[in-house]
C-alpha cells in the first residue's frame, strides 16, 4: 500500500469485519472462494488469512484439498510449516500429526495414554472451476450455488484469477453495482465496443441478491447480478479479448478489514496471444497501482497493455478512496441508486442477524441462465412492432 499503513477512516457496519463483526460473521454463512486450484499441488501447505482469521489450506497427496485451523493446539505454531501426509498434516514443531477432518492421529513423544480427543476445526472446502472454495460458519455448510453461465464451455476458455487488493472488501463489492465508473475508470474498453453513452440505471431486488440494468440510447441493456453477499456476474470487456465480452464472475473476500482477497472467474472467448504472453511476465497490478498513488508516474505513463490493466485501474479508484472508505462524507446521486439498494439490503439482513431473526434465503433456480447482455433491438423489428401495436421488449 501506500504510505498509509492504518485505516484512515472509522469502519462501519458493512466495512468491519475482523473481530467478530456482524459483517464477517453474514460473510461466513455463504461459501466464499480463498485460492486458486493450480496454487496447490498434491503436498501443498499454505497459510491463508480470510475473513480475519489464518488457516492452513493444504492439497493431500491424493489430491483432495482441507482447510484446518492454523494454531496446532500443542503449542501453537502454524500447521502450514509442517508436513503433508497422505491425507493428513504433521506439526514442523513436535510432530503432532491430524487428519483432514481434524481428528488426532498421532502425538509421537506423548504417552498411549495422552489425550486422544485434542482435535483441529476443520472446514468444508470444494474445487469448482480452478477456484477452492471454503465455508467458514460452523454446522452445516449451506448449498453451493453455482453458475451455469461460467460451466458452459461454448462460452469460452475458462480462467481463473485472483488478487489481493490493498483496502476494505466492502469498497469492491460497491464497485460492482456502480456501472457508471466503467465509462471512466475503463474508458477505453467501453469505447472500443461502442458503448459511449452513459446509460440509464434501474435496481431491483431478487432472489439471489439484485439485478442493476443499464439501458443505453440504441436499446441496449446489460444486466448485472449481484449475488448477495459478495459476488457478482455480467459481462465485461477485458484486456484478454479486444472483439467480444468476457462473462465475467468475482467474489470480493475481506482477508481483513482493510484488504480483500479478489477471485475472477472468466469465459474469455478469444484469448489474445499477446495477453496471454505478457501474463507471464506480468507486474502485480496492485504493485503498480500503488506506485500510481504515491505519485511516481500517472496511470497513462503505465504499460497499457497489461493483462490486468482494469484491475490496476479500479485498484486506483478504490484504494483512492483510502484503505476503509468514508460513506458519512458521501454525495450519492441518482446514479448510485443500485449502491443504495445493495446498502439497504445489507443493513437489513445485518439487523436480522444481529437480533437473531431469519435471514433472506437467497438462491438461483439451477441450470437456469441469467439474462445479462441485450442488444439493440434492429430497426425493422422496432418497425414490425410498433405497426402491430406492440411495445418493443428492449424500450
Ligand atoms: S506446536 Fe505443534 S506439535 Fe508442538
Ligand atoms: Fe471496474
């Protein structure tokens, strides 16, 4: 990050998530994503840091993943420095060995008689489309939404991605019902698709979150989906396909209150070789869009065809607003209205969770598409329908 090294500004109630927040403990009860499949190799131990607490996220040698508290209860170091056995993880420290599940298998310079029932917390965790995800909320995992939208291979190649941007979740999750920076933080990509004109925006509640479509002057719509609490699907341009929209799905995990594990699922149609190429010598946008706020060089000086160019670009924006954004010194206009929803909707399953009333069930139907890209209705359509009396679907 910048200079700065503290939250400048005091969290809130969607902001604060370390610590038994009410926030961190709503984004518990949902699967979250917290790494990526092709970082783990069978043998694999990693320490992760989700939702304000680490763990030790590790790949058995048969290939099934396990998420475990990280504090070996012996004596307190991180499992993530030990050994993986079989299906099992060794403490580096004195040997204490557990299974995924958690149960102790072994306390090699204990007695027989050494209490057997010492045991880890372990989580569900499951691999979908090259991301592991966990749940984190104790009892029954709830069940795993997926997204028809991101499993249909004639969509494109699959990639996946993530990033660790530097400042509160809550800033990305808001981003991603705001269509109106598009036409400024990404201008260029909205412009090589025609899309110029800053569109109309209307907000809906629905079964799985909100809906915020955007119409444009030709007729035109994109629709985008927000998953409550912290994911979201549309179609985007990105760097990596110059001629056709990505689908593109996020999941913005607070690591803690002022950074957010950001996980991108695409379906690039048309990969670029050059994008591709230049992915493997890619600089960490975030690195970059650092340097752009401690004022070494504009985000015009910077490479424009890197890879992740947006994400450098929405890292400046939001991390632009400080490490915890003030929502108090706010000026929202009309155009922010589908923010507004998503903070209404927030505050009030907050306020259920905090006085222990039920909370909205949010679902999809399975295999069901959501509706997001609808082009401009040709004009001899509009002609045919407005002869027969008929008000054109896209108006
Ligand atoms: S601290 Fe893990 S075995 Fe001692
Ligand atoms: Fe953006």
């Amino acid at each position: 990050m910048n200079a700065e090294t503290q939250q400048d500004h005091p969290l809130d109630e969607f902001s604060a998530i370390d610590g038994n927040a009410d926030a961190g403990r709503y984004l518990a009860q949902f699967w979250q994503p917290v790494a990526l499949s092709r970082d783990y190799v069978p043998g694999t131990a990693k320490r992760i840091k989700i939702l304000g607490n680490h763990y030790t996220l590790y790949r058995g040698d048969e290939g099934e993943m396990q998420m475990v508290q990280d504090r070996c209860p012996h004596r307190g170091t991180s499992l993530a420095y030990g050994w993986v056995e079989g299906n099992c993880i060794r403490c580096r420290y004195h040997g204490w060995k557990f299974s995924g599940d958690g149960a102790g298998v072994e306390f090699p310079a204990e007695t027989a008689t050494y209490e057997r029932s010492i045991r880890l917390d372990a989580h569900p965790v499951r691999e979908y489309l090259g991301v592991v995800f966990a749940y984190l909320g104790g009892g029954e995992a709830p069940e795993f939404v997926r997204y028809p939208e991101l499993e249909d291979e004639d969509a494109g190649e699959l990639v996946s991605m993530s990033v660790t941007l530097p400042y509160n979740y809550f800033q990305r999750v808001e981003n991603d019902v705001d269509e109106v920076h598009i036409y400024y933080v990404h201008r260029e990509f909205m412009a090589s698709f025609g899309l110029v004109d800053l569109p109309r925006i209307t907000a809906k509640e629905t079964d799985y979150g909100l809906v915020c479509t955007t119409a444009r002057s030709d007729g035109s719509k994109f629709h985008t989906h927000l998953h409550m609490p912290n994911a979201f699907l549309r179609e985007a341009a990105i760097g990596q396909d110059k001629d056709n929209l990505a689908i593109h799905a996020a999941w913005r995990v607070p690591i803690d209150d002022v950074s957010t594990l950001s996980v991108m699922i695409d379906r690039v149609k048309n990969y670029d070789p050059a994008a591709r190429e230049s992915e493997k010598e890619m600089i960490d946008p975030t690195v970059i869009a650092e340097r752009i706020l401690a004022g070494e060089y504009t985000l015009e000086e910077i490479d424009q065809t890197h890879p992740l160019l947006p994400v450098i670009q929405d890292t400046v924006a939001m991390a632009g607003q400080g490490l915890v954004a003030d929502r108090k010194a706010e000026n929202l206009g009309q155009s922010d209205r589908a923010l507004g929803l998503l903070r209404r909707i927030w505050s009030r399953e907050l306020k259920a969770l905090r006085e222990e009333r039920p909370l909205k069930s949010w679902q999809r139907s399975p295999g069901a598409k959501l509706p997001m890209f609808e082009a401009a209705p040709d004009a001899e359509s509009v002609a045919a329908a407005v002869d027969a009396g008929v008000t054109p679907a896209n108006s």
